[in-house]
C-alpha cells in the first residue's frame, strides 16, 4: 500500500470529519453508544465545524495517512499542551484498512511529531472498555494511568501517557 502522511489542508477538513464519524461508529456500535445515550461521543461530536476550529489553533497539528490515489485512510491530531506535554487526538483508521500498519505508522509520526516539538510526555484519553484498544496502546509504549467516570458517557474513560 502506498502511502504518505502528511499535514492536512483546510481542503481535507469533510473528508477527516466523515473519516473520523465512521471510524469511532464502529466503537459506538459495538458498545452501543448512540447519539442519545453518548451525544458527547467522537463518533457524533465531530463535525466539520469542530475540526475547521481546530485546524486554526496554532498549537495543534492535524495529520493524515493518505494513499496513493488521494484517499484519506487515516488520521490523528497532536496537541500541544502545556509544555513538555501532548495530547492525542481522533487516531482512527477506515474500518477496511484496520490491522495493516495504518494506525502504527500514524501513532509513530505522531511520536515523531511530538518530540520534534519537544514534548516529553503524549497523553491519550480512551473507551476503557474497550480492551483491544488499550492493549494496543499498551503494545506501543503508553502506560495506563486510571479512569474517570462521567454522566453523559454510557462508558468510563480511561487514561494513558507515553514518556517520548
């Protein structure tokens, strides 16, 4: 699969949003979180509009996996929080194209990315039921730090940091 990663374009911006929505549905279908019960949820949050703001923020970098053809087929954002430390955000990858390299070669950029910056610390925040997931972040370097529980999530959230 041929492929670069790169900044996106203010151009790319509907693509990342839809790319996001169907990537986090799959997680909201298979814990059953829908609109009504997780409205606050990736998978229905994300609009347009949210990553047209971000785009602006000039502490944050948005990235993208694109394959030969021009297809978005995966996606991150980086944000520079108070300094030594990132967050990572949106890391999703089109549901087809999972469990091929994708993802590990975003989150590796995004490793890259951060330190380049001079971060020292990546922060992510999960689905904690979600044990796939946090193993594979496990599998990559983060260590789990604990959970949070709030009410507008039918899920606890779990978070993870990476020492770069």
């Amino acid at each position: 699969m041929c492929a670069v990663i790169k900044p996106i374009a203010e151009s790319d911006i509907a693509a990342c949003a839809a790319l996001i929505r169907t990537s986090f549905g799959t997680v909201a279908d298979t814990f059953g979180f829908t609109a009504e019960n997780a409205p606050r949820f990736t998978a229905f949050a994300v609009t347009e509009e949210t990553l047209l703001r971000q785009f602006a923020e000039k502490r944050r970098w948005m990235v993208a996996y694109y394959l030969d053809n021009g297809v978005i087929a995966g996606y991150y954002s980086l944000l520079l929080q108070k300094h030594p430390v990132c967050e990572l955000n949106h890391l999703c990858v089109l549901p087809p194209l999972r469990q091929q390299g994708v993802g590990g070669a975003l989150l590796r950029d995004a490793f890259q990315r951060a330190r380049d910056a001079g971060c020292k610390t990546m922060n992510i925040s999960i689905v904690e039921e979600n044990a796939p997931l946090k193993q594979w972040y496990v599998k990559n370097g983060f260590v789990h730090l604990g959970t949070k529980k709030f009410e507008f999530f039918p899920f606890t959230c779990g978070y993870m940091e990476k020492v770069l």
